[in-house]
C-alpha cells in the first residue's frame, strides 16, 4: 500500500510551493486558518469528498482539507491511539480494524490511524473489508501527496509541513522506506531527522514543519 515514487532519491528533490504550480504548492497557515474559518461548509464539503476517496480532488483541494484541519474543533494532535498501536503490535487485526473504524471519523486525516487501518485490512482480507481498504489507500495516496508538495525535506528553509509530528514517522517509514534513523532534533517548529539508506553510511537529514502542534500545545485547551 506505499505512496509509489519513481525512486527513493526522487522525494529528496521535490521543490516546494496555496500557490500551485504543477505538483507544488505553497501553504500559508495563517491563510489556511482564514479560508477554513469563513467558509466553513467549502471546507466540510472538501473533506466530505476527500472521506469519500475521491481522486478527482486537485492538490489544492486536498491540501486544504489537510491543513486546514487543524482550524476545525476536533484536531488534536496530542492523541497517539495507543491502545490500537498495541493491537496492531500484537497484530491483532480485526480488532485493529474494527477500532479504526471507530476512530477515524473523529480524525479522518490521521495517517497513523490511515496506515495501520489499511494495513490490517489488507491483512483480514475479506470481500466485506475491500471497500474500505480501496478507500484507505487513496486517502493515504491523496495526503501524502499533498505533503511531499509542501517543500523539499532536505532544506530547513524548505521542509515538508505536517500538521502532527507523528506524520513524520508514517513518511519516513511507509512512504520513503527509512528504516535507519540515528538522531532527531527540534528548534522552535522545525523538526530534524538524521537517517541512513540502506547500504550507506552516509547520514542525511530531513526537516519538518510541526506548526500546528506547536501553535495547538502553546494555546489555552
């Protein structure tokens, strides 16, 4: 189920741009904020439509259904579903997919929930279940396409933007295949990772922007 990519070293070089030219886009969260805020139904109907895994979603679109969650009541980035982590450890699948099931409409942009809900689908692998797991996928397509959008990774000046930092782990491990991570850093909202390819001793780094955890920690709950 991984977000396919020409080569690994391809997702080292993507450029960055909610200006969109060709496959990058710029995201201003201030703007984000201000387009979710006064117009709330466009943004319900975005996510309607990007819950229901539609692929004639442009990039700008789904982007804003990304970033734009964290202007929505419901974003939380502090809740790490754990007892499911648990499950899916143990790979007790059923019962992963069943809480999944449950959680994700609450956090329907979540990719560790995403990932670990397809995961277990694909591992049940009944009739009933393929649905969902045709519709996990595009979601977890459309989203990580969005972010590999957002900036180049290799560039403080220009990191990919997450909207939790545990996306982090879900690109780096589902979606680039990094297995090797040997150190990680924070400055202000800019996460570092320093990681390894395979065969190669050489380490590299790849740079986040966790704003919007950081802007939702330092508020008032």
């Amino acid at each position: 189920m991984k977000y396919l990519l020409t080569a690994l070293l391809t997702i080292l070089t993507l450029p960055c741009a909610f200006a969109q030219v060709n496959d990058k886009i710029d995201i201003d969260y201030n703007k984000v904020e201000v387009n979710v805020l006064t117009n709330r139904q466009h943004y319900q109907d975005q996510l309607q439509r990007y819950i229901a895994a539609d692929t004639t979603m442009r990039l700008d679109e789904i982007a804003l259904v990304y970033y734009g969650y964290p202007s929505t009541l419901e974003y939380d980035p502090t809740i790490d579903y754990s007892t499911i982590r648990d499950q899916f450890a143990k790979k007790e699948y059923k019962k992963v997919l069943e809480q999944v099931r449950e959680a994700l409409p609450a956090d329907p942009v979540n990719l560790d929930l995403i990932v670990m809900g397809a995961l277990s689908a694909s591992k049940v692998n009944s009739k009933a279940d393929a649905a969902y797991l045709a519709n996990l996928q595009n979601r977890f397509n459309m989203l990580v396409t969005a972010i590999m959008a957002s900036g180049s990774g290799v560039d403080v000046n220009s990191p990919f933007k997450i909207i939790r930092a545990a996306d982090a782990m879900v690109l780096m491990r589902n979606v680039i295949g990094i297995t090797d991570i040997t150190n990680d850093a924070q400055a202000d909202n800019i996460m570092a990772y320093v990681f390894r390819l395979p065969q190669s001793q050489r380490d590299n780094i790849l740079y986040f922007d966790i704003t919007p955890q950081q802007k939702f920690l330092s508020s008032p709950q």
